[in-house]
C-alpha cells in the first residue's frame, strides 16, 4: 500500500509535467517559427513484476514543418525544410555567443545590421570591402562611390560563381545634358554632332549590358576581350579622280545604306596654293594648269573627303576619319594626306560587325569604284574580357576625352582681341601645365614663323622628355590648329598658352567655342562588389553607404530563395550578402532557451553550412512560420492529462483509506 502511494505520486508528476507541456505548446500557439513539444513518459523499475510508476524521459520539440503566412514586409522571412537561421548576442563586455532560431521575423538595426526580434545580429557571408584600386573604375578620382548626380543606369547585373557572388553596377551622369556637337573645324578628325553622340551611348549601354548578360550565363568561360573592326576605305585619287564640280558626288554602302556626300565647294585659300605647289594640271577644265581653279578643285575634293568621314562619324556605332598613307594610317587632316582619299572607318562598338558595299565617285553619270581593306576584323569576346570591352567602349563614349584648341587668331592678339603681326625674329610662345602642384612650361625660339612654333610646341608635348606632360595630354594639328587632347578618359586638364610679341606677354585660353570633347563629357562608374561564401560569417550590413557603394544609406531589401540579400536603390540591385543556413545532425538535441532561440549541445552537433546554401532548404520573403502548435489537438491532451492526473490522485487516496483502515484495526 505505500508503493501505491508512490506511485500514485509519480502519475501526478507525470501528468502534471504532460499539463505543463502542453499549456506551454497552447500559449505559444501564435508564436513565429514555435516547434510544438512533446512529452515522453517511461515505466520505472519493478519489483516482484510490479512496476513502481511512471517518469518523464524527455519532453521533445518536434521539428516539422510550420504553415507559412504571408506579410507585406520584406524583412519577413521563413525557411522551408530543414535548417535554422544564425544570429550572435553581443554582451556589454564584448563577447558573444551564436544562437539559431526559425523565427524570420528581422528589421534593421540602429547600426545598420540585419537583426532579428532581439536584437541579436543575424550572420551570413557579408559583402567584401570595396577595393577602390581594383573594384572601382571612375572617370572622376574625387568619387568613389555613386552620388547624386548619378541619374542614370548604364548597368546592372548579378553573376553567381559556384563559391561567390559579384554584383556589376555602373551608372552615368546626364550625357544628354553634357553633350555638345564637335566643332566644324575640326571635319575630318572623327567629329560626331550631338545626336549621334547619344545615340552611341545608347547603343553603347546596350551592347554592355549584353555582355553582362551573357557573362551571367556562363560566368566560368573563359575570358578574352573583343576587337573593334577597323576598315580603310579608298576612294579614287590624282589622276583617277574626276570629281570637280558642284552636282558630283562620292558614296559608300555600309551594311547595305548608301551615304552619299555631294561635292563642296572650296576657294583655295592663298595659304593653300603654296602649300600644294605647282605642277598640278588643268583639273578645271578651263585649259589652263595651276590656275586658281585648279586649286579650288583640290581645296574642294580635300573638303568632300572630310565631309565623308564627318557623315560616316554620325552613324551609330561608328567613328571616321581622314589618314594618311602610311602602313600606320595614322590620322591627318594634312592636305597632302587627305587628298589620297583614304579614310578609316571604326566601329566603337567592340565585337559589332560592320559591312563595306559599293565605294565610288559619281561625275557625269560615270562612276570610278573605289576600294576597301579591312585593317583589323572584328572579334566577338567572351566572359568578363567581353565585359571589360563592353565597359571601356561605354565609359570612353559617355566621359570622352578633353580637347582644347587654340586658333592662330586667338593666339596673336592683343588682350582685346585686335590682331598683331607675328614677328619671326621676337615672337614666342609657351605652353604651362600644372600636375600635382608642379608648373611645366615649354618655350619655343625665336627666329620662327607662327606654324614653326605652333610645331615646337607639339614637339615638346609629345616628347619623352617631357614625360609629366606626355603622360598627361597630347598635341596635333588638326586643319590648321593647334589641338591639346588629355590621354586619359575623362581626366580634365588645363593649360595656359602664352604669346611674346618682342618679350609683351599676352595670356591666351582656348577657344571656347571651338574645344570640347570627344564624347558626351559625362562622368562614368563601374563598381564591382563581391559576396565571398568561402570566408568567415559574420553580421550583414545593409546601409549602402556604410558599404562605399552610394553616399545615400538606405535601400529596398529583397531576400532570395538561397538567402541572398539584395538592396535596390534609384534601380541598381547590390548584392549585399547571403543569410547563413545552420542544419544539425540531431535538431532535437538543441536546447531551447527562449525568446525562440536555440543552443546548440553536444546531442545536437555542431552547425553544418553548405556553400551558397545548397542544402534543399529555401528562403521565403514576405512570409513567416507560424507555429506547429495545434490548439486543438493540445486541448484534447490537456483533457486526457487531466483525466490521468484525477486517476493518479485515486491511486492515491484508495492507498490512504487503506492505511487508515489498517490503523484502525490495529487499535
């Protein structure tokens, strides 16, 4: 009769501890990411085949599958399958601890972290630090990150490695605000006027984000960069060429659109009849050799030629102009060059074919064909060399290079304008450039025309010896002028020229109206970012700026299905970092200790992560789990608990009336 007492007292305990349990499971039954637990009872020992109650062995969550409930927040977040998230307390001492939970209910920290309910930070594979040597490529040194006056996208993609991810964001400033027309001056040196500017940029940004795209595709093939087509076309010259007249003109097919350039009409300029000479024939018709006319013919085919390439220049996608007849075809405007009729024609599009129909001159309706020779075919690339290309072609277009040009009437003047004779004996000039805090000043002799000394000049820039300034710009004569162009995209530069007429100086700007730049002068930036799975988790930080990818903290979050965690701002996506996904071999072995976190034991295991999280687990944005607490299975426990708690407590009184009675009989 006492073992029934005792006993009895064990099924109390056991039905109380089964009460307990599942009031615990009915109180968290709207609880995110609750495991509903469930108690496990044992017979004790026996003696004689007579047990002596009951215990409890364990009381176990059960790790199944919760519903999903959708929200409208996208830091809402429920895993499905098998797994846990993975987040750090921080003490006020500094250590911390790493805790796992299935509760997806996050928000962003004071500090910018990802954070769930608690505060606690969640950890994943974090976005390296950007790396502006390697990971930035700016047409402005002084930024480093996209600001303000970044108003337009020129790419965005995301290219998953089977071990990282990168993010390619690149934008531009207003193009369409910065661009200007080339100058007329300088026809026949690859000038392009407003519109085609543009609509390069466009063709341009296209032909960059397919690179992107196809990068994304297949980002493991191998790299090599594409080639731009360059093609010579050779229209008739000398004595071949019988254009000269108003009404006649030259033409070229390319892919399949004929352009045609009429004849212009050019007076010889006296300057220009010495330079070509004499011995040039009757060209006019009049019977009369090395007349005027005979100039103004030539004057006249030089000038259609230029107007060709200028027209060849405004087609999308291609940039034209006049060479000479080297094996280098270098560029020139030179008369005794651009009378060969030769002109190259480019595609600024790296990898994008271009074809050469029909070249000819038409005069009195015959026609004289004229040759084409493709100089460097064009290659399509592949992988990030095919990127690069893209980019480099883009970034040249949008940001373009500085030209400064400096007109003989500018230059010999006094500083109101009125002109001054050159005098060969005294006059000089001088060119100073300003690098790094450094003055370089280049000087000319005296005893030289004004062209002998413009030449001086171009010399001394070009030179080696003058490597501070080589590096920096260029010089060239272009129809006439002197022109100083940066080397670099989109890198700015200023200069001063300086006349000397018999040792009165006269400081000279260029030509306002003249110079501008080879592209829209717009600024360009490309930024790299990368999400490394291989290195150490750590907490992720969401604010852009905190990141050095915009100077604007805060974006629109997004979470993957892999837990990739993107953040869109003005519409360009950064790839920011991946939520790590914790599995255990043994979920039931985790120790609860609330606030729906977890520890992990020595019954559970260690965390096991997989790269890119691979392990058939996935991420649900805008959702969460609800608990896997089931009222009303817990309200039948509980009634069936209740029950075995009122037959234990039988058990015990039946055992007490019993003793009383064997008191009574003793007495």
């Amino acid at each position: 009769m006492i073992g029934a007492l005792w006993t009895g007292i064990s099924g109390l305990k056991t039905a109380q501890s089964a009460i307990d349990n599942e009031s615990n499971n009915v109180a968290n039954v709207n609880t995110i990411g609750y495991k509903a637990s469930r108690v496990s009872f044992a017979d004790m020992m026996y003696q004689d085949s007579i047990g002596k109650g009951s215990r409890v062995t364990n009381a176990e969550k059960q790790y199944t599958q919760g519903s999903m409930k959708g929200t409208e927040s996208s830091y809402d977040l429920a895993l499905y399958g098998d797994g846990f998230f993975v987040v750090r307390n921080v003490d006020s001492t500094g250590t911390s601890e790493t805790l796992y939970t299935r509760a997806g209910n996050m928000r962003m920290g004071d500090n910018g972290t990802l954070q769930d309910a608690n505060g606690y930070e969640v950890q994943g594979w974090a976005m390296s630090p950007v790396d502006p040597s390697s990971d930035i490529i700016s047409t402005n040194n002084n930024w480093t990150s996209f600001n303000q006056f970044f108003t337009e996208i020129a790419g965005n993609q995301v290219v998953k490695f089977p071990s990282r991810v990168e993010t390619y964001a690149a934008k531009m400033t207003d193009y369409a605000e910065s661009a200007r027309s080339d100058s007329l001056v300088l026809t026949g040196s690859g000038i392009k006027n407003y519109a085609s500017k543009i609509s390069d940029i466009e063709a341009l940004v296209t032909n960059y984000n397919n690179a992107l795209s196809k990068y994304a595709e297949n980002p493991e093939a191998t790299s090599s960069p594409s080639q731009a087509q360059r093609t010579v076309i050779d229209f008739p010259d000398g004595g071949s060429s019988s254009l000269n007249a108003e009404g006649e003109q030259i033409y070229v097919f390319i892919n399949g659109d004929k352009y045609t350039q009429d004849y212009v009409q050019e007076i010889a300029t006296p300057e220009f009849v010495t330079a070509v000479g004499t011995g040039i024939g009757d060209l006019d018709g009049d019977g009369n050799s090395d007349g005027q006319g005979d100039y103004d013919v030539l004057a006249s085919r030089a000038a259609t030629y230029k107007a060709m390439a200028d027209r060849i220049s405004n087609i999308t996608g291609l940039n034209a102009y006049t060479i000479d007849v080297s094996a280098a075809n270098n560029p020139s405007t030179a008369f005794s060059d651009v009378i060969n009729g030769r002109i190259m024609i480019e595609s600024i599009i790296p990898g994008e074919e271009f074809v050469i129909g029909d070249i000819a001159e038409s005069s009195d309706n015959i026609e004289v064909q004229g040759t084409s020779t493709t100089i460097t075919d064009s290659v399509q690339g592949t992988g990030q060399g095919a990127v690069d290309s893209a980019m480099r072609a883009l970034r040249s277009a949008v940001a373009g290079k500085q030209y400064d040009v400096y007109r003989e009437a500018d230059v010999v003047a006094d500083d109101n304008g009125n002109p001054i004779v050159w005098d060969n004996a005294n006059d000089t000039l001088s060119y100073t450039m300003s690098i790094d805090g450094t003055d370089y000043t280049l000087t000319t002799a005296t005893g030289l025309t004004y062209d002998q000394a413009v030449a001086s000049l171009i010399s001394q820039i070009n030179s080696a010896a003058t490597p501070e300034i080589t590096d920096k710009v260029s010089a060239e004569l272009v129809n006439g002028q002197l022109v100083i162009k940066s080397n670099t995209t989109g890198e700015e530069f200023s200069g001063v020229m300086r006349y000397f007429d018999n040792g009165t100086e006269y400081r000279k700007d260029k030509n306002l109206e003249l110079s501008g730049n080879t592209g829209a002068g717009a600024e360009f930036m490309q930024i790299i970012s990368t999400v490394d799975q291989e290195t150490s988790r750590t907490s992720l930080q969401l604010k852009l700026d905190s990141l050095g990818l915009t100077d604007e903290s805060f974006g629109e979050i997004s979470v993957d299905e892999t837990g990739l965690v993107t953040m869109t701002q003005d519409g360009v996506d950064f790839v920011i970092g991946q939520i790590a996904i914790a599995q255990f071999a043994n979920n039931i072995g985790l120790e609860s200790i609330g606030d729906n976190l977890l520890k992990e034991t020595t019954k559970s295991g260690t965390a096991i992560y997989t790269i890119n999280n691979d392990n058939s687990t996935t991420v649900n944005e805008k959702n969460l789990e609800l608990s896997t607490a089931d009222l009303s299975e817990s309200l039948v426990n509980l009634m069936v608990f209740q029950r075995a708690f009122e037959a234990n407590s039988k058990s015990i009184t039946t055992s007490d009336e019993l003793l009383t009675t064997l008191i009574q009989l003793k007495r």
